[in-house]
C-alpha cells in the first residue's frame, strides 16, 4: 500500500486545520500501559495523527482481557500486549515513530520514557501506584502535562495535571497514608469525587482490593478515550484553556449524568476526607 498521511487523516480537517494536523505529526506522546484504557488510547491518538508515540507494558492478553482490551482476540492469547499494540498503530500508520519499552517503566528508564514529549496519558492498572507516583512526579518536574482517564462502571472520570500547577500529591494525598491499601482508597476518591457509579455495582464482592481486581466495561474504556483524547488535542495544540486540578470531570452514561468535581483541598478536603472513611468501610467489608 502507497501510505499518504495527509490523505490518511483527510477527514480530521473541518475539525483540524490542515496546519494543525501537521503539527499533530510532530507531536510526540507516551502513554504507558496498552491494556483497556491504554490500548484504546494508543489507537485514538494514531487516528488523530499523532506522529510520535512511546509506549510500556511487560503483560500479555489473556482471555479474561476479552471484555474491553481493543488488542484482546483469540489469536493474540499469550501475546505480549506492546508487540500487538504496535502492530495495530503501524497498520494505522506506518509512519509512525515508536518507541517500545516491553519491561514497563521504572527509574531506570522512565527519563528516557518522557524524553521529547509533549503529553503523558496515564493508562497504568489501577493498583500500580509506584510506577504512577515515579512517572507522575518526574513529568511535574519536566513540565510535562498528564492526563488520566479512569473507567469507573459504566462512565470516565477525568483528571489532568498541568506544569506548575497543583500536582498529582497535593491532589491525591498519598503520603497521608500509610498502607497500600489505604492510598489505594485514596487514589479511587480522588479519581471520583462524585462517584457516580457507586449505586449500580450489583456484585460488590467482585471488587478486590487485596487480590487486585475489580469489574470492568468496555463502554467505560471508550468513553474514556473520547474524553482524554479530546483534551489531549487541545493541549497538544494550544486550544485554550484546559479544565485541570483540583477540578475534574466525570460523566456516567449508565445514569446519563454528568458532573464537573472540585477539590480545593484535594483530598485533604472535608467532604473527601467523608468519602474515603466511607470508601474504607465498604473495601475492609
């Protein structure tokens, strides 16, 4: 096939500028993880035409994948999830520049990770929270921007960090904490202010704190993409103001409700300080 990027992401314009998608060619993003949310992520970004991507993970697909990983298929059982992920960006778009990291992202090479980029979209497992905090911390101090896109039921909570502004501790309040388990609790409020999606979950026993799992939709995996992806066009492209901490945005389409968070305090605040005494109860139960 004779690729040609400009006809490729031809139907991007009207809502792009033909300038504007040539410099979402030279863009570089990383995203780490290419499970549910971060397959997606991946896909999304290449169909806008983000030029450069660097992507992580040391997992393969298995068959509980099925229910919402977009690399998820018989034929990839036991297949290492970043090998499959950059098949699928390259049949998107084989100009693509990627840099793969199949060991995950530790000190060791998480500077290397972020080097050149504009954007980081978090798409790490929920209870991976030391890769979080290193990554996390070490785009504050490049200034670099990050988004997370959590999906929770069947809706997305997001959340983004933006340089110089109030940062992923001073929101989360890990350090308050003593436990995993405890800044686990912490990191699900502070994703959820609002927890919209708490009175629908029909089998709280398939949510596991110390097993490390928990229920999962694919509806909730793409509605997640379409949020973080639309405001990674704009910080990417400099479209104005960006909604960024302490507020946030959750929007259920189970309950079709829709709710923009603040949390001055973070989760220092009162009312987060409620939720997380509540949250506590329900997961020690």
């Amino acid at each position: 096939m004779n690729f040609n990027y400009d006809v490729a992401f031809s139907r991007n314009i009207g809502w792009l500028t033909r300038e504007e998608q040539s410099l979402l060619r030279t863009k570089r993003v990383a995203v780490a993880g290419c499970g549910g949310v971060g397959g997606l992520h991946c896909l999304t970004l290449a169909r806008l035409g983000v030029g450069k991507i660097n992507i992580s993970d040391f997992d393969q697909f298995d068959i509980h994948n099925m229910n919402r990983q977009c690399g998820a298929f018989v034929s990839t059982k036991d297949r290492n999830k970043i090998d499959v992920t950059t098949e699928m960006l390259t049949d998107i778009n084989p100009t693509m520049e990627i840099g793969v990291y199949p060991e995950g992202i530790n000190e060791d090479n998480v500077d290397d990770f972020l080097a050149g980029v504009d954007l980081y979209v978090d798409s790490l497992d929920f209870f991976a929270l030391r890769a979080r905090k290193l990554i996390f911390a070490k785009c504050y101090n490049k200034g670099i921007p990050v988004i997370t896109a959590a999906p929770l039921g069947m809706g997305s909570a997001f959340l983004c960090f933006m340089p110089g502004k109030m940062t992923y501790e001073e929101y989360f309040r890990f350090e308050d904490k003593q436990t995993e388990e405890e800044q686990l609790i912490q990191f699900l409020i502070g994703l959820s202010p609002a927890m919209l999606q708490r009175d629908y979950l029909v089998d709280p026993s398939s949510v596991d704190f110390k097993a490390q799992k928990g229920p999962s939709t694919a509806m909730a995996v793409n509605l997640c993409a379409g949020i973080a992806e639309t405001q990674a066009l704009k910080i990417l492209l400099n479209r104005g103001k960006v909604l960024h901490a302490p507020y946030g945005l959750h929007f259920d389409a189970y309950k079709a409700k829709f709710s923009k968070t603040w949390c001055p305090f973070g989760n220092r605040g009162l009312l987060q300080r409620l939720k997380y005494n509540i949250a506590k109860k329900v997961v020690l139960k």
